[in-house]
C-alpha cells in the first residue's frame, strides 16, 4: 500500500477450498492447511483470510469519504453482534 494511504479494516474474509467430486478432502467440513499441501495444489498461499476495507488519503478528510467509511464500520459491527459475517 502507498504511503500516503491510511488503510481502514472492515472484516476478515476467509479463504476456501474447492476439491472435485470424489476427492478425500470433498466430504470435510473444514481441512488445516498441513492436509491441502499434501496435494497438488494451483494456488498455495500460507494466510487462512484476507482482510477487506478502505483505503483513504492521509491528507484526505472529505465529509463523503468519512461517511462512508463510519457506514460500513457500523454496519460489519452490527452484523457481528447478530452472528452473521
């Protein structure tokens, strides 16, 4: 990120799996990273989510972005407290 962006976290959003039909790890409900390097894999990547938010100017300190950004804050926080992602 450049160095004059301010990054703002919203949530974590986590990485899935897809296996072909038949495959050993298809029918599990979740697999640790130690079972998928046991296969072949097209993409490898050691982090388990990415986390998703805004990216605003530091000099910036618009009314439109700051209402924004306060929106979103309140509404992961509200869908949180209700157990929803």
């Amino acid at each position: 990120m450049a160095n004059d962006l301010k990054f703002y976290p919203l949530r974590d959003d986590p990485l899935y799996a897809v296996f072909p039909e038949g495959h050993q790890l298809a029918s599990k409900p979740s697999v640790t990273l130690p079972q998928l390097f046991q296969y072949p894999l097209i993409i490898e990547t050691p982090a388990c989510c990415r986390t998703l938010g805004l990216a605003f100017s530091k000099t910036a300190s618009s009314v439109v972005s700051q209402t924004l950004l306060k929106y979103l804050q309140n509404k992961h926080t509200i869908k949180k407290k209700h157990g929803r992602p």
